[in-house]
C-alpha cells in the first residue's frame, strides 16, 4: 500500500508564493509512488487544484465548516470545498483546538459534514508535553478520539468511512523535536486498535510533528506509520520531492 505524504501549508505563504511552489511540485513530482496531498490556504485552493488536475498529486483543504450552508461569516462549507477539486479535508488540527478553542464535539459535527460530502478527513489527534510528562498520552488520545469520532459507526454513513487519522504530538509541531519514530509506531498501534473498536473498521494513521528530510525515511519504515503529515519541511519543493522519493 501507498504511503500518504501530506503537505500542509498553513499561512505560512503569501498567494503568488503558494501558486509559484505549487507549479514547482507538479514540475518536480511526476510519478509519486506515495500519495501525496497538498494543502493550501484558501484562497490558492482553487488555482492550485487547477494545476494540479493532471498530475498525481490530490489538494484538499486545512479545515471545513461544520454547516453546510447557511449564515456562517467567514466559514467555508465542505460543499464548496469538494466542489473546487479538494478531495480530502484536516479536521481538529491542534492549532484549530488551541488558538480557535475548537472542541472535540464541534470537530465531530465538521467530520460528519466532510464525509456527507464525500471528502476524506484527516482527523487529528495529540497531546501537549504537561500531558505526555504526566504519562497521560494515551487517555488524552482516546478522549480525542471519542469525542472526534462519535456516531460514525451507525447507519447514517456508507462503510468504508473515509477517515485517516493523525497523530501529531503537540510538543512535537514546530519544535524540531520529533517522536521516537519506534514511540510513534508503537502509539499508533494503539490508536489503530482503539479505532477499531470505535468505528468498527481499521483506519490508516499518519505521523505529524517536526517531520523532515532527516528523519522522514526512519517513520515512514515503521509498519504502522501510513504516512506523514507534513509542515515547513513541505514548503521547498526539491525537500517536499525527496521525502516523497522515499517511497520508491
């Protein structure tokens, strides 16, 4: 199975930046034997979804509305965001749960609305290092997880649910300080174990935090690491390339 590279971009680029980077990728990536996901700021999405159309390489979005369509300013509904060519969507990134108080109730209604429109979330779980110090990862995960994922096992939703999740250590975003990549793997064999049971269906799990050239290839051989989620690193073409090239 393909492993999943998703690039996302955050604010960190201004629009003709992200346009310039994007064209640079679809020149750089031609084949991926990863899937590879980018993720722009809004306002690109659109003109990056255009080129990107004929290549390999998929766009989705960093968060999407809970509602549908009604009078919400400044919130973008999955409907709009599938509709410009988006086909995934990060939900409850832990930038959304701490600087915009998202709560794991509101990340459950935004993960309802994804999968009703028919994109894939990206749901993302984490903890902070009070939390990891005090030996509460798993419990905090498993809250997460509970609150993010309640109600996808009823009918309401067709089986397969298109939901992979990642893990993304809070203390380890941004930081430089990255997980053990044999810690990662053996977290996710857990979140995989406790998803499992929660939605009854296996889902693939991605690593986020501090990713880099450096260490890419060192989770991404760990059987339970599905992919990476990817931050500053994903902002430079030729790096964002060789991450990808580790997959051949």
């Amino acid at each position: 199975m393909k492993k999943i590279i998703a690039a996302n971009w955050k604010m960190q680029l201004k629009f003709q930046d992200s346009i310039l980077l994007a064209k640079k990728i679809a020149k750089n990536i031609k084949k991926p034997k990863a899937e590879v996901i980018v993720f722009p700021e809004y306002l690109s999405l659109p003109a990056i979804s255009q080129i990107f159309k004929k290549t390999k390489i998929k766009v989705g979005a960093q968060d999407g509305a809970a509602n549908f369509l009604g009078a919400y300013t400044g919130e973008v509904s999955a409907l709009n965001i599938k509709a410009l060519g988006a086909s995934h969507v990060i939900i409850g990134h832990s930038e959304r749960r701490q600087i915009f108080g998202e709560t794991n109730e509101l990340i459950n209604i935004k993960i309802k609305s994804a999968l009703a429109t028919g994109l894939t979330a990206i749901v993302c779980v984490g903890e902070n290092l009070a939390q990891k110090e005090k030996g509460e990862t798993k419990n905090v995960l498993l809250n997460q997880l509970k609150g993010a994922l309640a109600g996808l096992n009823s009918k309401t939703f067709i089986k397969p649910l298109k939901v992979i999740v990642a893990y993304e250590p809070i203390w380890a975003i941004g930081t430089g300080k990255a997980i053990i990549p044999a810690e990662a793997n053996l977290i996710h064999t857990f979140l995989k174990k406790e998803i499992k049971k929660l939605i009854k269906q296996e889902v693939l799990i991605i690593y986020g935090g501090s990713v880099n050239l450096d260490n890419a290839a060192a989770f991404l051989n760990f059987p339970q690491i599905a992919g990476l989620l990817i931050g500053g690193a994903s902002l430079k073409a030729h790096v964002l390339k060789k991450i990808v090239q580790l997959n051949n």
